[in-house]
C-alpha cells in the first residue's frame, strides 16, 4: 500500500510512530502536541488514500484532543466523521471507539443519550459479524 503510494517504507514508519507517540502525548496531559502527530498521521492516510478508520482510528483519537484543548466543535466534526467511516467500513470494533469519541463530543445528556441507541447499533452488527454464514 505505501510503495503504491510513493511513500516506502520510511512512511510506514513515521506511521507507526505517530500513532505510538499520540497515545504517549495524551497520556502525559499534552493534548496539542497529541492533536500535530494525529493530523500529521491523518495527512498521510489522506496521501496513501486510505480513509478506512480500521486501520488507526486516529480521528477518535484526535477529537479527543481537540476536546481536552476547548474545542468542542471541531471535536464533533472529526468524531462524526469517524463514526460515518466506521459505518461505511463496517467495522464493529472501530464503530464501538467512534461512538465512544462522539458521545464524549456531544457532552453530558445528549452525549449519553445517543450512545445506548448506538451501543445496540454496534451489538448488533458485532453479533451479525460474528455469526456465520448459513
């Protein structure tokens, strides 16, 4: 996928680093420097043209961070596109992490409002996933 992007393997490690280092960055309380290496990975994905959140699901992640830096809005609009993609995808583990960033965007009753309704969603498409074909 990288080499048939024109990245090569130097891209496949900034990748796994980037994503490593989010993880580090939000667990040390350092939100804004999480969000750089999270869009940082994003514009690669975007470059490799590969949206499918089943890879990383590094939009949850950064929705987060924008909502640890007051940034509610932008927060939505990466978890709402996670959540699209996952669907698309068809993803239920990656559906079960958008869902959990989108209902902490959308904030106390709303936010825990949507997420029972989704959580059936998402259990039901796991359990659909997991039975097999007749």
């Amino acid at each position: 996928m990288l080499v048939a992007a024109g990245l090569g393997p130097p891209a496949e490690h900034a990748l796994i680093f980037l994503l490593a280092l989010n993880g580090l960055r939000l667990a040390e309380l350092r939100p804004s420097a999480a969000l750089g290496d999270l869009l940082a990975a994003g514009d690669l994905f975007a470059r490799l043209r590969s949206p499918s959140p089943s890879v990383a699901p590094w939009r949850s992640d950064a929705a987060l961070a924008h909502l640890a830096l007051g940034e509610p809005g932008e927060a939505r609009t990466l978890a709402a596109e996670e959540v699209a993609l996952a669907q698309a995808y068809h993803g239920p583990r990656t559906l079960g992490i958008a869902l959990r960033a989108a209902g902490l965007t959308e904030g106390r009753r709303r936010g825990i409002e949507l997420l029972p309704r989704r959580h059936a969603r998402s259990t039901a498409r796991a359990r659909d996933w997991s039975t097999p074909a007749p």
